[in-house]
C-alpha cells in the first residue's frame, strides 16, 4: 500500500490529465487523497500485525471513506471484498489470485462495467487472468505477470468507444484516449510487483 500511494502521487498530474479529457478532471487528486489515507491505515495495520484479509478490508474500506467520485466504492469493494476472501495469517499466489478475482467480480457488479467498456476493468481483468494463470509460480514472478497483463490492458483502451461511466457521454469523442481507471489499475498492479522485487 506504500508502493500504490506513492505511485498513485507520483501520477497524480498523469491521471488528473487523462481524465480531464473524457471525465471531470478529479482521478488523480482523488485516488492521491484516498491512497493516502489507506497508506496511513496500512501501517497501523501493520504495527498490529494484521493478517491479510482484515488489512485488505479495513483499508479498502479507507479508500471507500477517502475517495471522492466513483473510483472510491469501485476500489474500495475490490479491496474489501478481496480481503473477505482471504483467511490466515499469509496468502500464497494461488490465493490472492482466487481472492481478486472475487474481488473484481465485485467491482463488476457494482460498477455494471466489462472487459471492453473502457474503465478500470479492461486492466484489472487481464491482471488477474495473468496471476491466475501462474497461480503455481512464486507470488513476485506471477505479480510481475499480472503488472504485465495491466499494462496491456491499459493500453488496449485507447481506441476504444467508452460504454461506461462519465467518459461514456462523450460518445465517439471518447476514442483515442486512455482511460484514468485503467491507467491507475495498472500503476497498482506494478506498485505490487515492485513492492515484491525492487527491480521490477
């Protein structure tokens, strides 16, 4: 969660510059503003020496509390739902992947978004796929996989017509314009790889 915010900062005029073209110009001060406060839950969680599953839902739920617009619930639930998948005190790749999974479905359902759409999704889901597909590999190989699959993903939405969300008003003026939500997803998938293996 370090990692994510100081990526999340570091991308905050990024993002705010993507999504002043098809949204309303707020996705990066706040997700910067969100992660933050989840950064601040993270390490007392980690002083208390949290397990996984209640870190993820407690910070999830700082997110859900700290961002403003959309991304806010989307990730939030994501977190949270994510966490409520995983037990014990550790998680191995086989089941984190499980448990995003879980927690993408959630952000589908709640956002009413899909592959394609041009939002968060069309990175997350990808990501996903990737680390599980490696769900035997080591957790920093199968992170790196899922960073990977994120960024292309990411990529992917620029010719894209959105179908949801505020950019989705815009219609045809939509296309040739990576999507915010996508592009934050992706700076999260390779804050974890990097969190995992410096060099990643």
């Amino acid at each position: 969660m370090r990692a994510v915010a100081a990526s999340i900062a570091e991308h905050e005029a990024e993002l705010t510059a993507l999504d002043a073209a098809i949204g309303d110009g707020d996705h990066g001060a706040n997700l910067r503003r969100g992660f933050s406060a989840a950064a601040v839950a993270a390490e007392r969680l980690a002083a208390e020496d949290a397990e996984p599953g209640p870190f993820l839902v407690e910070v999830g739920g700082a997110l859900i509390s700290n961002v403003g617009g959309a991304a806010g619930p989307l990730y939030g639930t994501a977190l949270r739902t994510t966490g409520k998948a995983i037990t014990g005190p550790s998680a191995d790749t086989a089941t984190l992947a499980a448990a995003l999974r879980t927690g993408l479905d959630a952000l589908c359902r709640l956002g009413g978004a899909v592959p394609g759409d041009k939002t968060m999704v069309d990175a997350f889901d990808p990501a996903v796929a990737a680390m599980q597909a490696a769900a035997d590999a080591p957790l920093p190989h199968a992170a790196l996989l899922a960073a990977e699959a994120a960024e292309e993903g990411m990529r992917a939405t620029a010719p894209l017509r959105a179908r949801k969300g505020r950019a989705s008003y815009l219609g045809d003026r939509s296309i040739g314009h990576q999507d915010p939500g996508a592009t934050s997803t992706a700076l999260m998938f390779r804050a974890l790889a990097r969190a995992l293996t410096p060099t990643a």
